[in-house]
C-alpha cells in the first residue's frame, strides 16, 4: 500500500484492517508466502523430496525499520546448468525507505530491487547478508531434471554494509523504541561509484533521541580514524 496526497483538497481519508496469513508450500501449489517474522525457515517444494518442474515459488520477507536480513543456506540440490539457466534460486533485496520524521521540509524516499545472487548445484554457500530490511526468494524450475531442492533460515540481524548512492539507516524498530538488550550496530557505508571515483559521504540526521550515557552513536571515518562521538 502507497498513500499519496497533493496540496490542494483535504478529504477525511480512510481507515483499513489487516491481518497475516500464512502459507506452507505444501498448502499452497503455487508455494510461497509473505512473513514479518524475525526467524523462519524456507524448504523448496516436497524437501527433502524431488522438487516439482516448472516450479515458480516467491517468498516475500519484511523485518522491522533498523534490522537487515542474514540467510544461510543448510542444504542445496539444484539442478545445474550455466548461469543457472534452467533450475535457480534468486535471491533479491529491495530497498523501500522514507525518511519517518521528515525535518527542515527534508523528505526522502526511494525503491529499489537490487538482485544479490542466482545459485544452482549443490556447492556449500556462504550466508548472504542483506543491507535492507526486505528480501525476496524466487525459486524456478524448468521442465526437466529436479533434485532435491533447497531449505534456509533467516533471521534478523542489525549493522551491515551500505553500497547504494543513498539510503535510510534507523535504529531497530524506529520510529518505535529500540531494544534494551544491549544491542551493538555497526553500519560500514561503502558506495559503489560507476566510475570507481571515491565518493564524499553526507550524513544527515532527521530524528535524533537517545537515553543520555548508556545508549551511544558515533561516527567514524574508516580511511582518516576519525571517531566523532554524538
């Protein structure tokens, strides 16, 4: 859902309820589901059985404002072809940000798909590390040769590396209160420039509230080790 307004007439607007299903691969045919969930697992259709041909399975994740997404693959078995060609799981973040708290007029917001991995075969992978709080996995077959598929966990995590031009950083749960649990998240903002020029970084902050002497935020230049306290 994206709600818009212009500057001209006011209307009382309007007011929804929703509510989140649940899909099991082996419920739905289509496989897949939609979750907001910090911890889960996703099995490629019949694990650890064959998986079906011409197979098109999505699923969607979403963890809080302030949290990236860690996944790691515990098994694979996809059929193998060049550049993943015929059987593949795709892994995608998507970038969907606005600043909450817009100050001095300030609003920011942008969307971006940004695709991380296409992966078949049965070699060991390392866990991916998403630098948004969305991810999408897109398993398709062909009609031809299966295997046995595919089962991951993911979970939320906070701290990652940035390589947009631009981009939202928050606390976890922002504009909620962050957690007590003495979280530590270290953001290392690398851009990848077209040119490979090194880019200057501008940080501005658009919400700014946290308990005196025991929460902490700091900047620091990796290149100068320049550590600026706030």
């Amino acid at each position: 859902l994206l709600w818009r307004s212009d500057d001209n007439i006011q209307r009382k607007g309007f007011n929804l309820t929703y509510s989140f299903v649940h899909f099991h691969a082996d419920d739905d045919p289509g496989c897949g589901f939609s979750s907001h969930a910090k911890i889960g697992e996703i099995m490629s259709p019949n694990f650890p059985k064959d998986y079906p041909n011409s197979a098109n399975c999505v699923w969607n994740l979403v963890v809080p404002f302030g949290y990236d997404i860690k996944l790691t693959i515990t098994s694979m078995d996809i059929q193998n072809s060049h550049n993943c060609e015929k059987d593949s799981l795709q892994i995608s973040q998507e970038h969907l940000s606005r600043a909450l708290t817009p100050l001095y007029d300030y609003y920011f917001y942008f969307e971006h798909e940004e695709k991380l991995k296409t992966l078949c075969g049965n070699d060991d992978q390392p866990p991916i590390v998403t630098s948004s709080n969305r991810a999408r996995i897109n398993f398709t077959t062909d009609a031809t040769v299966s295997g046995r598929g595919f089962k991951l966990k993911w979970e939320a995590i906070c701290g990652t590396t940035l390589t947009l031009t631009h981009g939202v950083i928050t606390s976890p749960h922002y504009p909620d209160f962050y957690p007590n649990d003495n979280v530590e998240c270290n953001y290392l903002i690398f851009p990848i420039m077209p040119d490979n020029s090194r880019p200057i970084i501008t940080l501005r902050v658009l919400d700014f509230n946290l308990e005196s002497f025991s929460g902490g935020f700091r900047t620091i230049d990796t290149e100068a080790n320049i550590t600026q306290p706030c």
